[in-house]
C-alpha cells in the first residue's frame, strides 16, 4: 500500500489541515487554510482507498457503506485530535473526506463573538440558532458555547449529535451526548426523549425536517435552552426558512411561537484570510428585542436586518457590517467583500463614498 492511514492522519495533525480527501487516480489531498493540497505521494489504487477506508472504519460501518453506498462517523486520533469521517461509494471505488476536529476547544472570543452572545448562555429558556453554509465552523461555535455552559452553570447539557463531533467531559454540568444511529434513531425522537431526562439545555446538531423544528421549538417554550443549526444565511431568511417548512396552515401559529422563543440568530461564513494564512469568521447577529418579535409575528422578516443596522447597543451586528470592518482591517480580500456580501452594491457605494472623502481631505 501507498501510505498507511496513521501517516495521513499524523500530517494532517502536524500541518494544522483541516479536511484530507482520500480518492483513487489522485495522491492524498489535504485542505491548507481553505485551499487543497496533494501530498507528495503515489497516486492512490482502488486497493490503496479500500485499504485505508478499513483502517478506521468498523464493520458495521463498512455494512453501511454495502446497503446504502456511504456512512459517517467519528473517532479518535489517539489523543491528539478527533475526526469526523465521511465513506461513500464513487464509479464502483471507495472515498473518504476525514474533517479534523481540534481537541482544544477556543473561546467565544477567539471565534470573534461579542460579549453580548456570551450573555445569553445564561438565559433559562429560548431558541439560539447558529446557521451558515457547510463548513462555516457552525459546530465549533455551538461546542464552545456548549463548553461556557459546562464550565459556568450546573445545568444538565443533552447533545444530540450526527455524528458526535467534540466529546465534552463533565465540569460544572452534567453533559449527556447522544449519536444519531448509534444512541437513538433521529433528532426528533432523542429531542422529546430528551425532555423526560431533566434537561437545562438541549443541542439539536441539525434541524432537518419538519418534526425536529416541531420539537426543538416546543422545548424553548417549555422552558429550555435549546441551540440549533440550519444551513441558511442571515437572521430573515433563517426564520423564512423555518416558517415555510410548516404546512400553510400552520405557519401563523409557527410565528406566533418563534417570536416568543427565538432568542438569537448567529449566522456564520468562514474565510480564507487575505494574507492566505489561515481563515476568519465572519458573523452576522440578532438579539431578538420586542421589535423584531412584531416582525417575526407580523410576516415582516424582511424588515429585520434593519433592525439588526440599528442594534448595535444590544450587541447585534449585519454580516455587511461585519464583513466591511474586516477588510477595513486587512483580514479579507476585496473579491471575498464583494462576493460573500448580501448586498454588494450597498457595500460597493459605501467603498466609493468613503474613497470620495479621501479626495476630498
């Protein structure tokens, strides 16, 4: 064989990677601070790929791959790192994309966070959702969080997780962390399972059909902290999102309940840094204020990120605004401004007023 999978796994700890690609017709590829590198290695045989998928993967994973063409899971990289593990079926071979998982957790601070969202960790009940596209760091945000909890409250903190990514050890909390497939059969039945197991806070990894949106709402007006992740962009369309799953019927009544439980949205991008060394977060935050809840209710989602322009003093901020002052700073690239603003003119008529100023002085 090529290379033996703890060699991989060693380079991807050692160099900082973040995801390491494993496919036949090409040598292993790891992804350096946003941008993918092929090792100086042979180029990898059907039977080098099967070799290493079996290296990690357990039978009854390797079962899962045979019956539905691919699995996830999580493991342990000795004590140096954790990593998350996708195995799929590609023309007849087999792949896998390994995603690192740090094993030192970092502060809200460190993410980029503000006090103000540190603030809400200690609210009784509510809903905070922490959405963004794939890979935009929603889990490290959720597990830092998760991990001020733990630290700072006695509470009893249920996770529901596919798979679990980042194991928290019990500190202050009690810390129960559940694995779709391997602990309970989906979100929605571990979420009102969870409700007879005395919890504080409840994580939802992923709300992804209409019963897990049904259950993690009902436990924040029931009286829990609930976090949760959806793939959207941005405080408006995350609640159009939730709002336009339900059944026409139903979705007064579902607005109705969000704007009382809905606490937060922190919506997230990840960046390539424009000295190319490394990657930022870039964030978009809404406090709920009574403001915003008459919107939420009234069916005026669009009117929100005004709300959001305007609520700075309550620790909110526009991913515009955030993206802005990031490149003010030399953090992003011009092309990343314009490309991942949600209103690109705005922001280019901005660049153009502030340069006119400067010929003005």
């Amino acid at each position: 064989m090529a290379v033996a999978m703890d060699d991989l796994l060693q380079i991807m700890v050692d160099e900082g990677g973040s995801d390491l690609h494993i496919r036949v017709g090409v040598p292993p590829v790891v992804r350096l601070h946003g941008a993918l590198v092929p090792l100086d290695l042979p180029v990898l045989t059907p039977e080098d790929t099967e070799a290493l998928m079996k290296a990690i993967t357990s039978e009854g994973h390797i079962q899962k791959v045979r019956e539905n063409g691919g699995t996830d899971f999580g493991f342990a990289f000795g004590e140096q790192a954790r990593f998350r593990v996708s195995v799929f079926k590609e023309k007849g071979n087999h792949g896998l994309v390994l995603r690192q998982i740090p094993n030192k957790l970092m502060t809200l601070e460190q993410i980029g966070l503000p006090p103000t969202v540190k603030d809400l960790l200690f609210r009784p009940r509510g809903l905070i959702l922490v959405t963004g596209p794939t890979g935009s760091g929603k889990t490290t945000t959720l597990a830092s969080m998760i991990d001020v909890i733990n630290q700072e409250r006695d509470a009893h903190i249920i996770t529901i997780e596919d798979p679990i990514e980042y194991y928290h050890p019990h500190k202050k909390s009690i810390v129960t962390q559940r694995e779709i497939g391997v602990d309970v059969p989906s979100f929605a039945e571990a979420l009102m399972r969870g409700l007879r197991q005395d919890p504080d806070v409840m994580l939802v990894g992923e709300m992804r059909d209409l019963a897990t949106m049904e259950a993690a709402i009902t436990a924040a007006e029931t009286g829990h902290l609930v976090f949760a992740t959806l793939h959207t962009t941005g405080a408006a369309r995350t609640v159009d999102r939730i709002v336009d799953a339900f059944p026409t019927d139903q979705q007064e009544q579902i607005r109705t309940q969000l704007a009382s439980s809905i606490m937060a949205v922190v919506s997230q991008l990840l960046m390539v840094k424009a000295d190319g060394k490394g990657r930022v977060a870039c964030f978009e935050i809404m406090i709920t204020t009574p403001s915003i809840q008459a919107l939420i209710r009234d069916n005026k989602t669009f009117r929100i990120t005004s709300d959001i322009q305007t609520g700075a003093k309550y620790g909110m901020v526009t991913l515009d605004a955030n993206l802005m002052a990031l490149y003010e700073r030399g953090m992003i690239s011009y092309g990343d401004l314009i490309t991942k603003a949600q209103d690109p003119q705005a922001i280019l008529a901005k660049i153009q007023a502030e340069q006119g100023d400067g010929r003005k002085r």
